[in-house]
C-alpha cells in the first residue's frame, strides 16, 4: 500500500486557507469591434422573438476587465459566469507577472516630455513578505480551480520571491504537478560590484492534472551555427543514422530572449513590460488555437496582444487605470484583431448614475446640451503627490457631412482641487508618526482594524501640512501619537504643495488628453450570465489615441449611422480618456 508523506508547507503569520467568495456582477463598458453574427437556429424561440437579443453562450468574447483580480476571480469562480469559461473548456492557460516585492512604486512618463511620472502600480508591502504571501496564497487557490482540468499555469517571478513561492505552488498544486523551473536570462543594463549580476527571471510552471497541454514542436528554435550534428547528423556506434530536425532543436528550460529594445516599436512605456517573444513561446507551448488564456496582472497587455496574434481567446484584468488604459490603446491598435469588451466589476453606482441621480433612459441624459454639465472629479498617483481634478465644460460640435456627421472636440476644463490625503485604512490604538525628510511628508505605523486586513500598516503618507504640528527635525524623527484616519477635507489646497512646478497644470487643456473614442449606445445587447450593462454602455466606432509619432485628430471622419442617416434615435457616447488612464464619458442625442 503507498505510503502518503506529508507535504512540506510554507507558515507564515496569518496564514489562511479561507479564499474570497464575493460575487459582482460584470459592468460592461464598451464593446470594440464588430459584433458576431448568431445563426437563426442557435436562438430559443423566446430569444428569437426579441431580434435585439443576442445569446451568446460560449461565444463570450475578449474580456478586459479593471478590477482587483482577487474580486475578479473570485466572482468568476462563485458567479453564473462561471458556466461561460466552463463552456468554452475552461482557462488552458494562465500566466501570472505579479509585483517581485521590491518595495517601491514603479512609475512611467505620461506628460511634459518625461519631466511628469504618474505611479503605474505600487509593489510597496507594508507587512514585508508577509502581506505578498497572504495576496498569493489567496489567487492561487482561487485559479486553481478556473483552470481546465488540462489546463497549467506559468508563474514569473525573480530571486526575491521564487523560493517562497515554489513552496507556495507546492501546496496548493501538489509537488507531483510541477512541471519546470523555466530560466528567462536576459543582458543589459548596469552591473554589480559585489555579486554576480542577477540578469535572470524565473517562470514556474504547474498542471492542474496529470493530463496537460504541452507542444514542444511548436516552439523549437535553429540550430546553433557550430552544431556538427546541425550539418550532417551523426552515427551511432552501431550505424544508426541520425539526421537534425528541418525545425529545429527543442527548446530547453533556459530561455536566451532579449529585454525590449528601448527603442523597438514594441515598447509603450508601461515598466516591467515583457516581450511579446516570452510569452509567444509559453502560448504556443502549452495551449491550442480557439483556447481561453488568462492573465489577471495583465500589466502592459503583452499577454493579450500576443493571444490575440495567436488566435486564442483572452481574459485579462489589471486595477491599474495606466495598466488598463495601455492593454486597450495597444489592441485598439492590432488591425483585424477579435472583439472584445471592456468592463468593471459593478461596485457602487457607477459615476454617471450619481450625477444624474436616476438610472432613466441614456437618451435622456443629454450632458452635452445641458446648461451647466456634470463636473467628473478623477484622481491621480505623481511620484511625489496625490492629486484630484475635475474635467467639465467638455465642448463638442455635432455636423453634418455629405455622407454623415462628424463630431469635433472644441474643449475642456480642467481644475485642480487639491492636494489630497490618500485614501488611508483606518487607524486605532496608540503608534507614531514619523517627519520623512526625503520626500516631505508624513508617515504613520499602527494597527489596520479593518476586517479583511487584520496586519500592521506602516508608512502611510499625509499631507504636507500635518507637518507643521510636529518639531523641526533636520532628520527622520518619530513622535508617539494617537492615529485616526485623517479627514481628506483637511487637506490643503494646491498653491501650498509643490504642484504648480508641474507646466501641465499651467499648460493647455490638450496636453491632459490620451485620446478619445465615439461609440453607439447602447452597446450590443448580449444575454451574458452574470453580466450587466453599464450606464452609458456602447460599441467603440471610432477613436484616436496619442502614440509615438502620433497626433491626436480633434475632428472625426464623417460617421454614418443605422437608422435614417445622417440623423437618426440614436445617442453617441464620446468617452475621453487622459493622461492618467482616467475616463470621462457623457452622452450626445442626435
């Protein structure tokens, strides 16, 4: 009878097997591309009544989706949509680039020529290794079972975290299920003085079941130009004759691929962004053609950009509006690519509805012929400095051409309200607070009373002005203190930060815009289990983005419409989107 060993397990403080059962509806937001045609025969006769009904099924097209993926997963995995990935064989595929655990905010240029650095993601743990563990072990067991039963996953990570989370993937896989410990290595860059350089990542890969998708003829490589055996083949000693593959070599679990070239047309500007040649080989090798890859720390979209070349269908999240903002502008930009809808999981009342306080009709909603339009109040991360903004006054003329209308962005307003106190967890007990010097701000460690984070909070910034109530210190220095969660109307206005030595906040309204789309409301109206549709719901018909080399166009082409053209009861819906990866959406009547 076999024998069952224990399985060594990784312990930490406050480790957990509970996983997040949250389910969210999905918001859909905008459809782009052209949507699918059903045959008459796949409809039910109730489905077939109403010709403004799609029912989809497993035809649940590209999804990118702006949520904590840790919600996201949980709500696929517990909600109705949940039958929609199991219809399509459930998720073949997952690769995970979640953040290393450096401890520092990663950062990318959005204005002014780099001189503005916007914060893209935050890889900063205030429970050290222990809250990034915590984050981990939750995803995983919530992937694991999203995945198909021949599904397998490819964890990248780097020295930093790599043991722990071997160990981690150990427990929730099993060790029986660990397929390969990839090496990315990788030149350029600086070199160290006191160790070898670290010029390597590593992707670990796992399987669902005993059963898994692999292809290693899909991703073979040349022979190298030395190889004897690459010119002639070899004999054997007992005469067999052994000839090289007109494919290639199979490749091993070193993988010699370059780091992007800073000045390839591949690079966007999003950090840490991998090369589409890395995950093109992990897709080739472990799905199919038609098969449902997942990335849900999707980063700059290489992930999606790179299955949707390959012909598989996607899900990818990120919460990071720069993140999102990206994925979309880089697969708008992929002539001939699939459709695919972007959406949110359904929180709170989306903005829109707030503003006009009712859900009634969209055609109703007319922001851009009323008197005074809605101000939208967005947020931003700089390196330094947490801002907020209004965007309003948003000019659009409506004309007609000799085919259709065509709609021109005049102008818009932009306000800067304050510098804000960042959204703090709240404080309670006795702690300290701390003047630090390098960054002119203030830091507090206490205690995090809320329910789902039960760890220690540690520097957490504030506003300058708090500074003023604490001694002068020429270097860091902790003060005891009572911590509270500080009031955001304390907060002081901009002209006692440092904002205005920013030219964009000075500069015309145009150097704030990433782009702008038009699209037709309502979107499509597909039945998706689990799904709803936003507010102001549309299908992208035509937009413009800022890119290298590129203009934005102020002026759209002459748009011809269903219905009585060029007028017809429709309601356009321009969406603009700024250099914050923050979207501002209103709704034009015709």
């Amino acid at each position: 009878m076999a024998v069952t060993r224990p399985v060594p397990a990784l312990v930490w403080p406050g480790k957990t097997r509970r996983c997040c059962r949250i389910v969210r509806p999905l918001l859909l937001r905008e459809y782009h591309g052209h949507p699918p045609a059903i045959p008459a025969e796949s409809l039910s006769a109730n489905d077939a009544a109403t010709t403004a009904t799609r029912v989809l099924g497993p035809l649940l097209p590209n999804l990118l989706v702006r949520a904590d993926n840790r919600l996201l997963l949980s709500s696929l995995l517990h909600g109705s949509l949940r039958r929609v990935i199991d219809a399509r064989g459930g998720i073949r595929l997952a690769y995970m680039d979640p953040p290393f655990a450096v401890g520092a905010d990663f950062t990318m240029p959005v204005a002014q020529e780099g001189r503005i650095n916007a914060v893209a993601y935050s890889d900063i743990w205030p429970g050290g290794l222990t809250d990034f563990l915590n984050m981990m072990h939750e995803r995983l067991l919530l992937l694991r079972e999203l995945l198909a039963p021949d599904g397998s996953l490819f964890l990248h990570c780097d020295h930093r975290t790599a043991p722990h989370l071997r160990l981690l993937l150990d427990e929730v896989f099993g060790p029986e299920r660990f397929l390969g410990d990839i090496v990315w290595h990788y030149t350029g860059g600086g070199r160290a003085r006191r160790w070898f350089s670290r010029k390597h990542d590593r992707i670990l890969h796992y399987a669902r079941s005993p059963s898994w998708v692999f292809n290693p003829d899909a991703v073979r490589v040349p022979y190298k130009a030395t190889s004897a055996y690459a010119k002639s083949g070899i004999t054997s000693r007992a005469g067999k004759r052994y000839l090289p593959d007109p494919r290639g070599t199979p490749v091993d679990d070193v993988w010699d691929i370059p780091m992007i070239n800073p000045l390839s047309f591949e690079r966007g500007g999003y950090p840490t962004q991998k090369p589409e040649s890395l995950l093109e080989r992990i897709i080739l090798a472990a799905s199919e053609p038609g098969d449902l890859v997942a990335d849900f720390f999707c980063g700059s979209g290489t992930t999606a950009a790179v299955a949707e070349r390959l012909g598989r269908r996607w899900i990818v999240c990120d919460q990071a509006p720069l993140a999102v903002q990206a994925t979309a502008k880089r697969l708008g930009s992929m002539p001939g690519s699939a459709p695919f809808i972007l959406a949110s999981l359904e929180d709170k009342l989306s903005h829109y509805q707030k503003t006009t306080k009712s859900a009634s009709p969209i055609l109703s909603q007319a922001f851009a012929h009323q008197a005074h339009p809605p101000a939208f109040t967005h947020r931003a991360r700089l390196k330094h400095n947490d801002i907020a903004y209004d965007l309003s006054d948003i000019r659009i003329s409506l004309g007609r051409g000799e085919k259709g209308i065509y709609l021109k962005l005049e102008s818009f307003k932009v306000t800067l309200r304050e510098r804000l106190v960042p959204e703090y967890p709240v404080l309670s007990g006795s702690g300290s607070v701390c003047r630090d010097t390098s960054s002119d701000l203030l830091c507090a460690t206490g205690q995090d009373r809320r329910a789902d984070s039960p760890h220690p909070v540690a520097r957490h910034r504030a506003c300058v002005r708090d500074l003023r109530a604490l001694p002068a210190a020429t270097s860091n220095s902790a003060y005891p203190a009572e911590l509270s969660a500080p009031s955001p109307k304390a907060a002081p206005s901009s002209s006692d930060g440092k904002l205005s030595h920013y030219p964009l906040f000075n500069s015309d309204w145009l150097a704030w815009l990433d782009g702008w789309s038009i699209g037709l409301a309502p979107g499509p109206d597909f039945a998706y289990p689990g799904c709803r549709a936003d507010f102001l719901y549309n299908r992208v018909i035509w937009q413009t983005r800022r890119g290298r080399d590129k203009a934005i166009s102020l002026t759209s082409p002459e748009l011809v419409l269903p219905g009585k053209a060029p007028y017809s009861e429709n309601t356009l819906v321009v969406a603009l989107s700024d250099i914050f990866g923050n979207e501002s959406r209103l709704a034009v009547p015709l």
